[in-house]
C-alpha cells in the first residue's frame, strides 16, 4: 500500500511540474518573450524524426531476418503455395508504398521544421493529385481481389471423385476422426444416436457404416485429393493445419468440408527441414472453452502405397464394439459381420456351446 502511495505522489508530482512548466511557457509568449531552445528544439526533434525513420525501417528488417527462421515453411499443399502467393503479392503492393510514405511524411517533418524566416504557401487543393491518389490504390485493390476471389474459387471447387473422403468432428476438447472402409462410402450418421461410444451417431441401419473405422491421427496420402468432411458436437471449433494453409470451421448443425492435395510427406518435411522428430498437426483455432489448447492431432501424409497399407490394417469401428450388432435390422446382419471382418455368428454360437 505504502509503494502504491509513493508511485501515485511522484506521479502527480511530475504532473504538477509539467503543467508549471506549460503555463510558465505560455505566459512568456502572451509576453512577447523570445524563447531559447526555439531554434535548437526544432532541429533536434527534426534530427529525432530522422533517426526514428531509421530505427523504424532497421528494426523491420533486423525483426525479419531474426524470425526468419521460425516462420512457416514452403506449404505442403497445392492450393496453399497459390494462397503463399497471393499473401506475398498483397504484401508487397501494401509494403513498397508503406515504405515510400513513410519516408517522405518523416523527411518532410525534418525538411519543413519550423523557421520564423519562411512563410508557407498556400495549397487549397489539387485535383489531379487526389484523382491519382483514388484512383491508382482502387485498382490495384480491384485486382487483388479479382485474383483472391479465383484462388478461393479454386480451393472451394467440387471435390474430384475419387478424392479420399475423411471425417472430422470436433468437440470439447479434442478431436475424432472417421475414415470409410474398404468400400470408400463414408456412412450416414443421425445425431439421435450418439451415446459414449458411438461418438459419431453412426447409423447403423445404413450398411456403408459397417466397415467404418477411426483413429486417433490423421493419416492422407500424398498426391492424392483428400476431401475433410468437418463438423462439431457442441460448439464451434475451427480445423488448422497451417503447414498446409488450410482452416475451415465446424459449427455444430451445419457441416463444412475443404479439399486439398498435400505434396510434400512427413518423411520428406523431415529432412527438408532437418528435423527427425516434425510431425504436421492439426489445432483449433476458434477459442472454444477452457480446454482449448489440448485440441491437437497428428496428421500424418504417408506415400500412396504406405497409406494404403496403413488403411487396410485397420480394425472396423463395429469390431470393436460388436455390442452394437443389436441396432443393425436382421437381414444386415450378417453383411455387417462380413464387411466389418467380424466372426460370423454361427461360428460364435458353436464355440460357446463347446465351451
């Protein structure tokens, strides 16, 4: 308490003893007194604009060859090395006249410092300068936007079909991932039927969810389209893999979807980077609760025929909880048994009545 009073007493005292030193300043020119430092405070704060444009343009420039090295690397993904593109193009027609305006609005501070022999001009307007100054930056944004609008409408295009079809669903606070099985058909799922473990609310009346399966990271091809099928259970999230310049929302009640073609595998991120131990991850990136920053996932990008070996050793999601067999209607019984590789029921009953 003692320190809080202290620091509030040199505070009001320092204010005390500039707005003395203002008033002592405005009482002498009502006076008509000539003031000292007027010459010498001129140039030096004219001498300080022009040492802070350089310390401002230096300390860009130092700034970003020391985070160099903690920046994104080149994308992993076909449409993210066109949005890099579009990012650095829009950066450099923003940049060059940031840079030009600001080195003539502090040279001018400097070159039109305060001199009580020169008198300004007077320059009511001029209206080619500001037709120039309209017109020029209104293009040049028109055609930002034209190209922007035609790389979105390329990344939002219809996915191929044989695109590989993933779904992720987001929820307080991690997320699950559902991949079709060998029959490529991602099945239905209803939310009435979401309890514990059927996390997904898969359908079982709909025979595409028999060989369905999930894992606990992401694996996709390389070279190959992979359409995400994205929605969320209870709020919105939002899916990020920034290597891969890809963010899409999950809102719960509406699904989304986004479509990429990744490019460069872990193993090859690796060594490009140096880097034994890189994995690409997935983070939300929509503030979702307290539990926010434990939303994060592997996403592995193996090489076509790696990926395909991986997705055939894995066990349905039914398999492994064949208590569920007794939602699928009768006659889809036994195709559920043959397509999620379980025991046929018929061999189930015999060995229990052996034992």
């Amino acid at each position: 308490m003692q320190q809080l009073t202290l620091t509030i007493g040199a505070v009001l005292t320092l204010a005390i003893l500039f707005l003395i030193f203002r008033l002592s300043n405005i009482m002498g020119t009502l006076r008509g007194d000539q003031n000292p430092w007027e010459g010498s405070a001129n140039k030096i704060n004219a001498g300080l604009m022009i040492a802070f444009l350089l310390l401002l343009m230096g300390g860009f420039g130092w700034y970003h060859y020391y985070a160099h090295s903690d920046l994104l690397p080149q994308s992993s993904s076909v449409h993210g090395v066109e949005t890099d593109h579009l990012f650095n193009l829009a950066t450099g027609v923003i940049l060059i006249p940031f840079v030009i305006l600001n080195i003539l609005l502090f040279y001018a501070a400097w070159r039109f410092r305060f001199n009580k022999n020169k008198r300004a001009n007077f320059y009511p307007e001029n209206s080619k300068l500001e037709l120039l100054w309209t017109v020029v930056p209104s293009i040049v944004f028109t055609l930002l936007i034209l190209k922007g609008t035609n790389v979105w409408e390329k990344i939002k295009a219809k996915a191929p079909d044989d695109a590989e079809v993933i779904e992720v669903m987001g929820y307080q606070f991690a997320w699950k991932v559902r991949y079709p099985g060998n029959d490529n058909i991602l099945g239905k799922y209803n939310f009435k039927f979401t309890d514990a473990n059927n996390e997904f609310g898969m359908d079982l009346r709909d025979k595409a969810t028999f060989d369905d399966f999930d894992v606990t990271e992401i694996h996709v091809p390389k070279d190959k389209p992979v359409l995400l099928k994205i929605r969320s259970k209870d709020v919105i999230h939002s899916f990020f893999a920034p290597h891969f310049r890809l963010k899409m929302d999950a809102v719960p009640g509406m699904g989304t979807s986004f479509c990429f073609v990744p490019t460069i595998s872990t193993e090859e991120m690796r060594v490009k980077l140096g880097k034994p131990d890189f994995n690409y991850e997935v983070a939300c990136a929509e503030v979702c609760g307290r539990g926010h920053f434990a939303m994060r996932m592997i996403l592995v990008v193996d090489e076509p025929e790696v990926y395909e070996k991986w997705k055939n050793s894995q066990e349905s999601w039914l398999k492994h909880n064949p208590e569920y067999m007794t939602q699928i209607p009768d006659p889809l019984k036994e195709v559920a048994r043959i397509k999620a590789k379980m025991e046929p029921e018929s061999k189930i009953i015999k060995a229990s009545l052996v034992q």
